[in-house]
C-alpha cells in the first residue's frame, strides 16, 4: 500500500484527507460529504473557479458575459476532452446543471440552483443560463466550489449509470481516480490530456486518517507529504519544526451556538441578548482553538469580504453589567436551566463547556452541557427537539449560503424555528443585488437585524490549516477548504 | 468412547447456544441502534440536504418502513449471508466485501498481539516465580500493574513518539496487509501489536505468577520432590501444566477483547480493521454495517469461548461430564 513504495522511483505525491474518512461518492451532483469534495475538485472543473486572490476567474469557460439582469452567457474553451478522450461542450455543461435541477437526482444542492429557469445552448461553445429574477450568487455557484456545478461527462454518465460513475467519474480535471478502498484511500492518477495541462506529478495516494492528531503524527514521520487539516492545539508545535510547513489563513466558516428560538428559554429576545453579552467569544477563541482564529460579531466570517467593515452591535460585546439588565427585562430568573447539545471529543465540546461555565457565572443560569456525537445532535435539532447546541458550517463562498441558509425562514440549515419577514425581504434583496458594493450594504443590514434578533448567538470563525513536509511546494490553500485541486502544480524537492 | 460422546453432546449443545445468542444479540443492537438519536440520511447527505433528497434516500433504503419489518428483512437476509449493502460510509459496496478486506487485518494484528503478550508473559512470569520476591520479580509485577493501567490510546502515542518519531524504527502511520507483503505487515503491525498486547502481557503475567507460586506449594509438587524429580523436570511437568489451566482460561478471555481492544489502535495507527469499521458506521448510523459488524464479533467472541472451554477440558480431562 502507500506506506511500502516511499521509496519508490515514480514520484508519488502522499496528500492524506485527515478528519474524515467517508467518501461516498464522487458524482458532483450528489456529493456533500467535505472530503468528497476535496477529490472531485481535481477530477472535474466547472464553468469558472476562484483564483489564489478569491477572485472569480476562468475555467472551463474562458470568458462570461452578464447579458441582461437575468441572464449570464457563458464562452466554453474549445478543445477540451474528458479523462475518456471524448470532447467537452455545452451540450455537457447543460446536462451537468440540469441534472442537480431535476428531483431524481436528489441533489443536496439543488436548492442553491433553483432560481434557474432555463439553460440554452447558443452554439457549440456557447451557452445561457437565465433566472427567474436577478440572482447574484449565481456567479459563485458556478465555481469549482462545494457547489454541484462540476461539469460531467454527458455520455460517460449516461453508459455507466449514476452509481458506477459515482464510483468511476469522467471529468475534465488533472486527475482521475486510480483505486479506491473505502474508508482508507483513495488513489488518483494524472490526466495527460488536460487542457490546464499535464500534473507535475502524476501518481497520487490520499490516505484517508479519520483522527487529525494521526495525521499529524503521520507527516511528522513522513508518512505522507500532505495533510487537509491540522489539530488547532499543535498548530504552535508544528509550526517550529523544521521539516514541516504550516500554512493557514481565515477560513471561510462560522462557529456559532444554534438556539431554538420556539422552546424555554430561548424563546425570548431578551433572554438570548443577554446571553450574548454574558460571554467572551475571545475567550472561546483562546481555549477552544488556542489563538487559530478570530470571534466575529456575525454570521458571514470575515474573510469573505476582507474589505467590509462589519456590522457593530453591542449585543455581541461582552458586558456583564448589560447582560444582566437585560436578563431582568427577561421572562426568565436566575437558576433558570437549560441544555447545550455538543458533541464529539475535543474542541467542538469545549466550546459548549465554556460557553455554559461564562453564562452561568454572569447570570447566575443553570445551564448545562450534553455531549453526543454530531449526528445525533443534529437529528434532534432538526426534529426541534433541543433549546441550543454547537453547531458551525465551513467551506461555502457566497453569503447566501451562510446567511440566507441559516436565517432565512425557509433555509435549510435554519434550526432556530426563526421566521421573520424583515429579514426574508433583506435576504430576497441579497440575492437579487447584482451591484457587489451595495449587496455587502444589504449583508450588513440583514446582519444588524439578525444581532437585535440574536436567534443564534454567533462566536468566532477559525483558520483553515494544511500541513506540507518542507520540501513540498505549489500548493495554493484557499480559505473554502481547497484540495485536489492544486495536486496538478505540487511538486515535490 | 464415553468422552467422545460427551465432547460431541456438549459440542452441539453449545452450538445451539451459539445461534440462539447470536440471534438475541442481533435483534438487540438492531433495536438499541434504532432508538437512539441520529439520522443515516444527514451522515450520507451532508447537513445541507433538502428534505426531497432524505426522503429519497430513506425510501431508498427501506428506513421509513416500521422498525420491526426492517428487523425481520434483515435477519431473512442475514440468514442467506446477504448482510447487504453499506448505506453511508461506503455507499452501495456489498457489507461481506468489507468485512472480508477489513477482518484479516484485525485478526493479524490480535494474533501478533497475542503471540507478543504471550511470549512475554511465559518469560516474565516464570522468571518472577523462579526469583520470587527479588528486585526481577518487583519490576515484572510493577510492569504488570503499569501495562494494566495504560489506557490504549496513550500508549499509543508514547510508543509513535518514541519508536517512530523519535528513534524512527517503525512508521508512524499506516498498515500494509499481509497478502501485499508479509514482512512489511509485521513491520507496520508491530507498533499497533504492541500497544493492544500490553495490557494482556500484564495480565496473562500476572495470573500465570499467581497460578505458578499456588501450585508450587501444592502436595503433589512436594511429593514430587520426595521423590528426588530434578528441578527442572518438576517445574515443567507439576508445576507448569497444572498451573496453564487458569492461564489458557485467562488467555481465551482476553482474546474476545483483542476484537475490541483493537478500535482505537487501529484508529491512531490507520490499520484497516474491523474494529475502526464499526466505530465509523456507528457515527455515520450505517445500520446494516454496524449490524454486520457486531454479528461478527458476537460470533467470533463466542467461538472462542468455546475453543477456550474445549482446549480446558482437554487440559483437565477430569471436568468432563
């Protein structure tokens, strides 16, 4: 296996996907797993991808154009073949698209896309999507991004059927999967006929190390030139070895503490201010993921706009003085109890244990702590059975993922049971902002809306980490959680 | 001929006993891993799934339908040895292959475990008794209590950091199997061995001490010495047979544990076993897998114990009944 050939005379690039070890299926459409991802952003490309500023930027489209409000119109590369040495063309892209559309496909991202109302190819090389209603995030959802966007080999789909190709993908990407053991590795080999070009390295093995502190071990012992992701607690360790490179940026995630905005005693706005206020989030920043990111004021991290200045609110400062008039505008009395869902073994616990033992000190609560594992929690949030858990999202582009998602009455991952018309026409207007400027302005205000609401209590958004042996170079991290992607440019020595 | 037949009467008996268990055994992890809280559709989906697409894929895999219909499809299945399909941590491949590729690595590294903890047993604990209450003695016995106490997990850190990372002898991550290279699967084994034989090399020490020095002192032994037996000859053929009976017993026990021992060793090391297998598809709420899984380790613990029961009969034919 990958341990044995270390040595061996081919070079091979050992990049290990660590914290996960479940892949599904690498079909974009019905992938949403993370480390799922990871590979399918080097096997398929789509329309156009972020470049290492975040800038949109081509792909397999060499050009867009914004035709009227509703309609992009897309120029295709030309002379470019799948991994099966059929050619690429629109008629592929419109198939890709319509496909995590239709229902039977059952795309967990087809929500994102549902505002399309129609996909025409003009020729050949060219091809118009057109919405509904002006939909900025349509630009972003076309990227090479957790998005389902990739574009698939039309035919290959078609003669293998979803679930070998889910297994057996036909992209346009630098690699295509060579082997595949489930739960341990997934093995990938270079595409010469690439139009981004041939990989620098054409044989890849991505061991899968379910626990982070393996894989830390693991690079530590040159076992492997790469990892996905870095325990938050040996970031300082690591980072004074000589033989290993630490690279990290802002990510873009969010931490945050879910309430149930319909059940005692988050039930009240007073209540949940007052909470708010009753904690440090520098604190949780510190304990939780030791200095290795920031506490934000709001849903959308930081680094999406790194030039925007957020929006300021008291009701996230810490202040015990505050928090506690505001609890006494609360239907609430100190002692009051209430439970904290957590889950899994490290710092996704500690922060509801800090959390509750900062709250109950200021307001004199009983909150308490009860720790499962993430899949439990999360049934039981879905179901409305809960008043808060620990909850955080990560590797999304645009901030209608994050925010519309999650505060958006109808959003997918809005757990609070929060509705509210303001906020829904604010988020309406987000998505149908074309202009960037004023859309940041619409962003800003649905923020401040959401802060004198407080249905979440919003904490802290943390860097992104990737771990490279020091003689591993051309690796570009991008503060979604990029991977497979930049195997095609790594080089090793 | 009347042992013959008692050995057999016994035998089928057990084997009875072995199925009524394991059917007991199935329905319960059945029935427990449905209560309790979690979804199989939000570990194969993602937390961003829309509602048509669980639906979906309950319908798809029967999980809509009444837990008690479920249980019985199941079993009718499981009773052909179609154990299915795993739903969400290795979607669509068939269960049996996964165990077939995951359960020799387990079993190798328990066997290299054992053989380990054996070995170092039969030299530790008769050296102890040999220079019983000398400064060998005190170390073996403090050894014991200290391979005892050692939680898995820790051990295995202490022995990467020392033997991978520090002294750079053995990887520190990663396994190969024994049909891609033997030596190379004893190589990388040797670590993981290692950290899942200490707690049994303690034990099987420690009672193989307590059983020697009782025996030691027991009559036949001084008789034995009446008779002007050599040393050497008595401790081999008084004192040792009769002091393997309680040490196989405890060797049979600590076996059924190497299955489990093995979970958290296989984690940190990346062996492929089937140990890390189950712990995944209980996160992930991939029923059928943890199922499988289970199923294999009710019955493997129970073979054993039944081997156990047989190799002490054979030991000390005298309990025969």
């Amino acid at each position: 296996m990958w341990h044995s050939e270390v040595n061996a005379q081919t070079p091979i690039l050992r990049a290990a996907i660590t914290g996960f070890n479940v892949i599904n299926t690498l079909d974009p459409a019905k992938a949403s797993l993370i480390p799922e991802f990871y590979i399918i952003y080097g096997v398929f490309n789509s329309l156009l991808k972020f470049n290492e500023k975040m800038e949109i930027s081509p792909d397999l489209a060499e050009n867009f154009s914004i035709v009227d409000p509703k309609t992009l119109e897309f120029k295709l590369r030309k002379g470019i073949k799948f991994h099966d040495g059929s050619d690429f063309s629109a008629d592929d892209v419109k198939f890709s698209i319509e496909r995590v559309l239709e229902e039977k496909t059952a795309s967990p991202n087809r929500g994102k896309l549902q505002s399309i109302s129609n996909i025409t190819i003009v020729n050949t090389d060219t091809i118009r999507i057109e919405t509904k209603a002006p939909f900025a995030p349509l630009l972003n959802y076309m990227t090479n991004t957790r998005t389902a966007t990739q574009i698939v080999s039309r035919n290959a789909l078609k003669s293998m059927g979803e679930e070998a190709f889910g297994k057996n993908p036909v992209g346009t990407g630098r690699y295509r999967v060579k082997d595949w053991k489930s739960g341990e590795m997934i093995e990938l080999t270079g595409f010469a006929g690439a139009f981004e070009g041939a990989p620098k390295i054409m044989n890849v093995r991505c061991p899968m190390i379910a626990e982070e502190s393996s894989g830390m071990t693991a690079i530590l012992g040159n076992q492997v030139d790469l990892t996905s992701t870095a325990p938050f607690a040996d970031i300082t360790t690591l980072e004074q070895k000589p033989d290993i490179r630490v690279i990290k940026q802002a990510g873009l995630n969010t931490r945050y503490i879910a309430l149930n905005n319909k059940k005692a005693p988050f039930d009240d706005v007073h209540f949940r201010r007052a909470v708010s206020m009753a904690f440090d989030r520098n604190v949780l920043v510190k304990a939780v993921i030791f200095g290795e990111g920031v506490a934000t004021p709001g849903i959308l991290p930081p680094s999406m706009w790194p030039d925007n200045k957020p929006a300021v609110s008291d009701w996230v400062n810490f202040n015990p003085e505050r928090a506690k008039a505001e609890f006494a505008k609360s239907k609430y009395k100190p002692g009051q109890e209430g439970t904290v869902l957590t889950w899994g073994s490290n710092w996704w616990r500690r922060i509801g244990e800090i959390f509750v033992g900062q709250v109950n000190q200021v307001l004199g609560t009983k909150l308490t702590v009860q720790a499962s594992d993430f899949n439990a929690a999360y049934a039981r949030a879905k179901a409305g059975d809960y008043e808060a858990m620990v909850m955080g999202w990560l590797g999304f582009v645009d901030p209608d993922e994050f925010m519309g998602e999650m505060v958006g009455s109808k959003g997918f991952r809005n757990i609070h049971f929060y509705a509210s018309d303001k906020m829904d026409i604010l988020l309406e207007k987000g998505r149908m902002e074309l202009d960037p400027v004023k859309r940041k302005l619409v962003y800003r205000d649905a923020e401040l809306l959401m802060l004198e609401d407080m249905p979440l209590l919003p904490c802290f958004t943390s860097n992104v980490h990737n771990l490279l042996r020091a003689n591993v170079n051309g690796f570009v991290q991008l503060p979604y959680s990029n991977f497979a992607d930049q195997f095609g440019s790594v080089q090793i020595g | 001929m009347v042992f013959a037949v008692g050995m057999t009467r016994q035998l089928l008996g057990r084997l009875g006993g072995v199925f009524i268990l394991a059917l007991l055994g199935s329905a319960s992890v059945f029935f427990a891993m449905r209560m309790g809280a979690g979804d199989p559709a939000i570990a194969a989906l993602g937390d961003f799934a829309t509602p048509e697409a669980i639906a979906a894929f309950r319908t798809k895999w029967g999980i809509d339908q009444p837990v008690v219909l479920q249980y019985w499809k199941w079993l009718l299945n499981a009773l052909q040895g179609d154990f299915g399909t795993s739903m969400t941590i290795a979607a669509n491949v068939p269960i049996a292959k996964l165990i077939a590729s995951r359960l020799p690595n387990t079993m190798f590294i328990g066997l290299l475990a054992l053989t380990i903890a054996v070995l170092i047993s039969l030299f530790a604990g008769t050296l102890s008794v040999l220079r019983h209450g000398q400064l060998v003695d005190t170390v073996a016995t403090s050894l014991a209590i200290l391979g005892i106490s050692m939680p898995d997990f820790w051990l295995s850190y202490v022995l990467i950091y020392i033997f991978a990372l520090g002294l750079g002898i053995f990887p520190s991550y990663g396994f190969v199997t024994p049909p891609e290279s033997f030596s190379a699967a004893l190589y990388c084994g040797f670590l993981p061995a290692l950290a899942v034989a200490a707690p049994m090399a303690a034990a099987f020490t420690r009672i193989l001490r307590t059983a020697l020095l009782e025996t030691l002192h027991r009559e036949h032994v001084r008789v034995a010495r009446s008779f002007g037996f050599r040393a050497s000859f008595i401790f081999i053929h008084y004192v040792m047979r009769n002091a393997l009976i309680p040490y196989v017993t405890v060797v049979g026990l600590q076996i059924r544990y190497i299955l489990g021992g093995t979970v958290v060793v296989e984690r940190i090391f990346g062996v492929p076993g089937i140990g890390a297998l189950m712990v995944d598809a209980a996160f992930a709420r991939d029923y059928p897998v943890v199922q499988a899984c289970a199923l294999t380790f009710l019955i493997g613990v129970l073979s054993v114990n039944l081997i156990v029961d047989f190799v002490c009969a054979a030991l000390n034919p005298r309990e025969i009944t």
